[in-house]
C-alpha cells in the first residue's frame, strides 16, 4: 500500500535535516543534532515506505512524530524557533504517519492507494 502521506513525511524530513541553518538555531548543538537526526530517520522510514511499503515504516514514522513533538522538553531545547519546529512538525508527522497506519488495518490485504 502506498500512501502519500510518506511522501509528505519525506519531504518533512529533508526540511529537519536543513531547518537548523534555515531557522538560526544550529548554536544548539543538543536541538540541531536531534532535529538533523530525527529528519535523517524520517527520511529513511518514509522513503523505504515508498519504494517497499511495510506497516512497521508508517509505525517508525509514528514514534519519530511523537518523539520530536516532546523532544524539546526531554531533551530541554533553548532556542523558542527550535521548541516550536520540533512541536508543530512533529504533531504532523505523528498525524500523517497514525494516518498511512489506518489503511493497514483497515485494508486487511487490499491495495489501495491514497
């Protein structure tokens, strides 16, 4: 099953890996390296999601949403621009990821695609 919203998340990942410089907060070495990480993972998960679609890819997608949504606070980001990236991008990749995942229980060995 291949969903367009992987693509989505792709294309979110390669903007973690450049958000740092774009944004101004690559002086946060702890916010930088997790948002440039997280994009790196994001990117892998929803390109193998295109080419080779799995449900455990949509479920990797789902955890890096989550995990980059409350990031700022475990990991205590000072940078306001870096807190509200991490937040509001990691709130959508978390909704397209839970999205693509509802195809895979409900499809139950259809192939659609969305």
């Amino acid at each position: 099953m291949k969903h367009w919203q992987d693509t989505t998340n792709a294309v979110v990942g390669g903007w973690l890996i450049v958000a740092p410089l774009a944004l101004g907060f690559q002086s946060d070495l702890v916010a930088m390296a997790n948002t440039a990480i997280v994009g790196l993972l994001l990117l892998a998960a929803a390109l193998g999601a295109i080419f080779v679609p799995r449900p455990w890819e949509d479920w990797t997608e789902t955890a890096l949403g989550l995990w980059l949504a409350v990031s700022p606070w475990v990991l205590g980001f000072q940078p306001q621009l870096a807190r509200v990236n991490a937040v509001v991008i990691g709130l959508a990749v978390l909704t397209l990821a839970l999205w693509a995942l509802q195809d895979w229980g409900a499809g139950a060995g259809e192939k659609t695609a969305h």
